[in-house]
C-alpha cells in the first residue's frame, strides 16, 4: 500500500477484530473521532499515515524516537543513496 492510497479503517479494524475503542487508541484517537472517520467524515492526513505506520506497516509507533525521525530527514536530504542503500538492507536482514 501507497503513503498516498485512502486507508479504509474500518475494512483494518473489522479484520483485525478489533472494537473502536481499542483499534484508535493505538493512534491516540477517541473512540467517538474514530467512528466519525469510519462513517466517512474526512480523516486528517496524519492519522491515516499512523493508521497506516500502526496497521499496515505494523510498526511500534511507541518506540519511535524524534532522534529517529531526524537521522531518517538528514538522510533523505544529504545522502539518499545511503538512506536506499541501508533500508534495502534491512529489509534483506528481515527476510533472514
């Protein structure tokens, strides 16, 4: 799935088994906001990208640091190639 692809949550949450309460927690978001986005309120942007970091990406958001953020940034301005190089190895690192 695309950052930019619409995410439908509520297909996530019912799949997962999941009740609001505890799928939009995971985001920081109330269970009443929650069903305001699955009955087709729009979403903000940021959190259909933690949905999908959460969710899709199955990703820690909880162990997440700002320091990360910031290597990943400095990264993808000065030296991509590098950024490329080390997740194309991680993910080769996964698959072992």
């Amino acid at each position: 799935m695309k950052a930019t692809e619409k995410i439908d949550s509520r297909a996530i949450r019912r799949k997962m088994g999941l009740n609001q309460q505890a799928f939009w927690a995971q985001v920081g978001v109330t269970q009443s906001g929650g069903s305001r986005y699955e009955s087709g309120q729009n979403m903000p942007r940021s959190v259909g990208q933690l949905l999908r970091l959460v969710y899709v990406e199955q990703i820690d958001i909880a162990k997440i640091r700002k320091e990360d953020f910031e290597v990943i940034e400095y990264l993808k301005a000065k030296n991509p190639s590098l950024l490329k190089d080390l997740k194309k190895q991680a993910k080769e690192a996964k698959k072992a």
